[in-house]
C-alpha cells in the first residue's frame, strides 16, 4: 500500500516536470502538481508510522496478554 503511494507520487511529480518546460501550462498548475506530491507523500508516512504503531501495540498486547498467564499461575 505504501508502495502505491509512493509510486503515485512519482507519476505525479513526472507529469510535473514533463508540463514545466514550455508556455502551455501555467506555473501555477505545475506547482499544483508538486504539492499534490507532497501530499501523497505525507499520505505515505503516515500510513507507514500508523502500521509500525500497530504492530508494536499488537505485540504488547501479546507480550501483557503472556504476563497474565504467567501472574495467573503464580497466584
């Protein structure tokens, strides 16, 4: 999923830089663009830190979930 980010992110920023060159397209439009790059991007970093979170939250969970058992025993 993040790979797909990243690559729309890269097919915006080539339509970018192939309208910059030339009178046709405003400057404007072309900084449009890069913006909408940016934030594929952030779009990207995002996803990427909330699944590291995840799976840290998943394995504490599993790792307080193994103490239990292990309290439960003792007691």
């Amino acid at each position: 999923m993040i790979g797909a980010f990243v690559a729309a992110a890269l097919l915006i920023f080539t339509l970018a830089v192939l309208l910059a060159p030339g009178e046709a397209v405003p400057p404007g439009i072309v900084l449009l663009l890069c913006g909408a790059v940016l934030a594929v991007l952030g779009v990207a970093l995002i996803v990427l830190v909330l699944r590291m979170l995840l799976a840290q939250a998943v394995a504490r969970d599993v790792e307080a979930a193994q103490m239990k058992a292990e309290l439960d025993e003792v007691i």
